[in-house]
C-alpha cells in the first residue's frame, strides 16, 4: 500500500481497517524507523474535523518520537499537547497516555510536558470524564518521573 492509501484508509470510514492500520503503522514505527519520514503528514492529521482520525495520529506520533533526530517533534509539541485537553475527551485521554512514550524518546521535552499536564483545565468535561482524564494525568506524570 502506497502512502497515500495509507492515510486514505486512516482517515476513511470502515473502521475495523482504520484501527487495523493505525495499530500496525504504531507497532512498526516502534521497530523501526520506516514510517518517520511520513512525520509530517502524520502530523496534520491532528488537525482532522473526526476524533478518531487525531486519536490514531497522537498514537503512530509516539510511536515515532524515538526516530525525531529532526527536531520534528520539539516543534509539533504545542499542537500535540493541545489534545491534552481536546474537545473530545477521549483523544484527551489518547493523548495523555502517549506523552510517556514521547518523555522517554526525547527527555528534553519532559518540562513542557509537565507543564502542559499540570496546568490542564479539565473544566470543559462533563463530571463523568474528569476523574478519569486526571486519573490519566497522574498516571502519566508519575510514568514521566522514570524518565527525568
């Protein structure tokens, strides 16, 4: 499958397939580095109108911060922990849970990282999501402290 099928299928509607390669391209962007040169356009994807589309994008990401020699992921890193507190929250959640991933790739990010999750206003979410979403940020910070 060509690149461009590729993120045609991610961002399709069978979702069975979607999943399917979201999952594939993230474990082998964790074995190697052969999907980083598609950092970019992975990285638009998390400006897509569909949640599911930002949640299989925040994943195939980092996955592939431990390839970033680039400094791609330095300048993503505000937009990226904007979904932090996305208006969906489980991207929300998706997010959180990657940002060890990332900690662990590139240490130099842990700060802002850090930040980002201290300083996340979960006000927008109904009663129900917030102690899960905090949950996940406490989850995240104490996975962080291994990398700092």
């Amino acid at each position: 499958m060509d690149f461009n099928a590729c993120i045609a299928c991610l961002t399709g509607k069978d979702a069975k397939a979607t999943y399917a390669l979201a999952q594939q391209i993230t474990a082998e962007s964790r074995a190697s580095d052969v999907w980083y040169p598609h950092f970019n356009n992975f990285a638009a994807l998390l400006r897509h109108k569909n949640s599911l589309v930002r949640n299989r994008a925040i994943s195939i990401l980092a996955a592939n911060a431990r390839w970033d020699k680039d400094g791609k992921f330095d300048l993503l890193l505000d937009e990226f922990l904007s979904h932090v507190t996305d208006v969906k929250p489980i991207t929300a959640r998706q997010c959180v849970a990657a940002l060890p991933e990332i900690a662990e790739a590139k240490p130099n990010l842990i700060p802002r990282i850090r930040a980002a999750l201290e300083q996340a206003d979960l006000s927008g979410y109904p009663d129900s999501m917030q102690p899960l979403v905090l949950k996940d940020i406490v989850a995240a910070l104490q996975k962080m402290e291994r990398f700092s």
